[in-house]
C-alpha cells in the first residue's frame, strides 16, 4: 500500500505507488494509470478516505497545506465576505438611498427645467392671448358702441317709418277726400260743358206727312239724296237720317259724313250743274254743317282732355276741318283721328265696350258724358277685351294708315290753335232746361266765373268760325 514514515503517521499518504502490474496497463509509460477521480492518467493518487477528508494536498505545490485546511480557509473567508457584504450592504443601502435620491433630483431638475420652458412657452401664448384680448375687448366695446347707435338709429327709423305710414295714410284719406272733390267738381264742369258751351240734342228727320203724302214728293226726296260722284251715283243717306245737333250745326248720327265728301268732290270736280242748283245748295250747307260740328266736337274732346287729365294719342286741331281745300283722303284721316281719340277717352275712363261704335263721332262722346255723370267712384283701369278693342279700331286704322302725317301739322302747338278774340257781345243761345241741382252751380264762384269765360270764348270761336264759312 502506501509507504509513510513514522512522523507522518497523523496524516495521510503524500504519494500512492502503484504496483508494476498496473504499470504496465499505461498507454504512454509504464509509471502512468489513469484515476479514478478525473479520470485522466496520472502517476500520483490519493485513496478515496484521504480524499473525502481532505487530506491530501498538490503535488505540485510546495505548500504542504492540505485541503482540508484550504476549506476551512475558504469557508472563514466566505464567512469574512458574507459579514463584509452585510456590513457593506447596511453601507451600502444609505449610498443607495442617496443615490437614488441624487437620481430624483436630477430627474426632478430636469423636469422642472422642462416645466420651466413650459411655462415661459405658455407665459408667451398667454402675452399673445392677453393681447388678442385685449384687440377683441377694443372691438366688442367699438362694435357696442355701433350697436347702441345702430339700436339707436334703427329706432329712430321705426319712429320715422310709424310716422310715415301715419301720413300717407292722412295723404290717402286727403287723397281720396281730394278725389272726390275732383270728381265732383269734373262732373260740374263736365255738365256745364255739355249743357252751356256745347250742348248736344237730337234731330230727327220731318215726317213726310209735314209734306206731302204724295207720291211725287217721295221720289223728289229720294233723287234729292242721291248724287253723281266721281262718275257713279251716291246716295247720300246720313242727309235725311237723324242727326246730333252740337250747338247750332248738326252731324249725322250714323257718322257717315259722305255729303261733306260730295260737295268736296263737287267742288274739285267743277260740277256742270247751274250755280244756283238745289243740290249744291244743299251738299254746301250739309258739308257747312257737319265742318262746323265736327269743329266743335274737336274744341269739346280738348277741353274733355283737359278736364280728365288724359293725354291724347293723336294731334287734331279745331282748325283742321276749317280748310277747304282738303281731300276726301284728308278728311277722313282727320275724321278717324278724331274719333280713334274719343275710344280712347272712353277706354281711359273704362266706358262700357258695348257701348261705342267705331265711326259714331257723337254717339261715343255721349257715352263718355253719361258715364262721367254716373256716380262712380272707382275709376281704376280695368282690364279689356281685346277683341272688342280690335273690333272698335279696326274700321278707324285703315284711314289713320293712309293719312299723311303732315295733315295736323299747320300749327305746331295746341296753344297756338287759341286765339285772342275781341270781347264783342253776341246773343246768347238757349242750351235746353237745366239738368244740374243750384247746390252744385252755385257750390263755389271759381266754377262759375270759369263757367262765364268758357261761354264767351265759345261765343267769340262760334262767331268767327261762322263768319269764315258764310263771309258775312
């Protein structure tokens, strides 16, 4: 086994020799065998009681410190550590403390530094806000102030706007009060008009028993209206018809006017019938008759227009009818300008259409008189057929188309057709029994004093119309 002297007997064997038997079983030399231990082939070994009690040391070494005292070494050393660590660690654990409040520190710097920049950004919004405040605060009171004078002003115009409405209300009432006072003053004129400057009445043809029932004079009146014109035989039908008497001449009451037409072509034509023939006598005073009545009936439509403040379509003087040296075109040019400005009195004052005739002169005018005495107070236009419109003008349109509009243009104004008359006293005509109420005549002096100058310039016209015709 194992050779150990004497004083080493206390401890283990330093060195195991190994028998020549196990020798030879070594890979590299026969003093190499492989340990049970590590299993590596070495030439030393320590038995396994030595081993588990530590007693063996390196070989290498020159220390002869066994192992057993290393442990016990290593484990008072552990033990040195471990009661180092606790030490440390209780040292330790206040560095930490500090440490880790050193570390908030820090951190809490830099979040107040980060606070601080928030707090300088939003001190400099909050100068920029502050500012912007204020601009708006400045505006809202200027925008108040405006609104104050605004409130103010939109009260004011309220006020004006109540006091406005109060008025034209007091000028619609006035207005309408006016208007009444207008037309009743138009219907006193108007009336006067028709009864005192150019009163109007009917003329019927005498009976033929006021002649004679005989046969004779029956044909003699029938060849008496017939008449050569133009190489064709013309009866002359509106000269026993009845007929409207204006003032003192007459018209006929159908509006065909053919013997003013027949004594114009009598005389363009140079008739061969003896100078004293009853029938130029005849035509001559029918053709008077009707020039001075249509003379009239043109100073009346004027005066009208003046009356009813209506302007009329087509210029017609009294002068116009006075020439006798028109045509036959001529005349019925201005016979259609006369009539298509009566339709459009009648239609301006909303006549009744089924009334009016086209070429009926008189019968129209009379329309319109009758209806202007109506009482009525609305005279608002009203809307018209225009068929029956069409139907009226169309048998005027053709003679207006054909006139030339040189016919009424001798004079260039309508003042112009009034003349200065001397004031010479002529005989006054009966007008008829009176159709007006004295409370109307009477009602203020303006109306009659206008009244009395409208007579005596009628009169004075009348004269000196008639003085032209007959040249006495």
């Amino acid at each position: 086994m194992a050779a150990f002297s004497s004083d080493e007997s206390s401890t283990g064997p330093k060195d195991f020799h190994l028998s020549s038997s196990l020798d030879s079983g070594s890979r590299l030399s026969p003093n190499r065998s492989k340990c049970p231990l590590c299993h590596k082939f070495k030439r030393n070994f320590y038995c396994k009681e030595c081993v588990l009690s530590g007693l063996f040391c390196s070989s290498k070494s020159q220390s002869t410190e066994w192992i057993a005292d290393k442990q016990k070494e290593l484990l008072e050393l552990k033990l040195n550590i471990q009661t180092v660590e606790k030490n440390c660690s209780q040292l330790l654990e206040t560095r930490m403390k500090a440490d880790d409040l050193s570390s908030k520190i820090r951190l809490c710097k830099e979040r107040i530094k980060v606070l601080k920049l928030f707090v300088l950004e939003k001190q400099n919004q909050k100068a920029v806000f502050k500012k912007r405040f204020s601009d708006l605060h400045h505006q809202n009171e200027k925008k108040g102030t405006l609104q104050t004078l605004c409130d103010r002003k939109v009260q004011e115009v309220e006020q004006y706007v109540d006091y406005e409405k109060d008025k034209l209300t007091n000028n619609r009432r006035n207005l309408y009060e006016k208007r009444k006072v207008i037309k009743r003053l138009e219907k006193i004129r108007l009336q006067q008009l028709s009864k005192y400057i150019f009163p109007i009445s009917k003329e019927y043809p005498k009976s033929d028993l006021e002649f004679n029932d005989s046969e004779l004079v029956s044909a003699l009146a029938d060849a008496s209206q017939n008449s050569d014109l133009r190489g064709s035989w013309e009866y002359a039908e509106n000269c026993g018809e009845m007929n409207y008497s204006i003032v003192a001449p007459s018209l006929p009451a159908s509006g065909n006017y053919t013997c003013y037409n027949m004594w114009l072509a009598q005389i363009r034509e140079g008739n061969n019938l003896p100078s004293g023939s009853s029938s130029i006598t005849d035509h001559r005073s029918h053709a008077y008759s009707i020039s001075a009545a249509l003379t009239y009936i043109t100073q009346m439509v004027h005066i009208l227009s003046f009356y009813l403040d209506v302007g009329l379509p087509f210029k017609v003087f009294h002068s116009d009818f006075c020439n006798r040296d028109l045509t036959e075109q001529q005349f019925n040019t201005r016979v259609a300008r006369l009539n298509a400005n009566i339709l459009y009195l009648c239609y301006t004052r909303n006549v009744d259409l089924d009334n009016l005739r086209s070429c009926q002169t008189v019968h129209n005018l009379l329309q319109l008189l009758n209806h202007e005495n109506e009482d009525e107070e609305n005279n608002d236009p009203e809307e018209f057929d225009n068929d029956k419109i069409d139907a009226l003008e169309k048998p005027i349109v053709c003679d207006l188309q054909k006139g030339d509009d040189s016919d009424s243009d001798e004079s260039s104004s309508f003042l112009v057709e009034w003349e200065a008359l001397p004031n010479i006293q002529y005989p006054e005509i009966p007008a008829g029994p009176a159709n007006l109420q004295s409370s109307q005549v009477m009602s203020t002096q303006q109306a009659s004093s206008m009244a009395g100058g409208l007579v005596n310039s009628a009169a004075a016209s009348i004269a000196s119309i008639w003085k032209g015709f007959t040249g006495r």
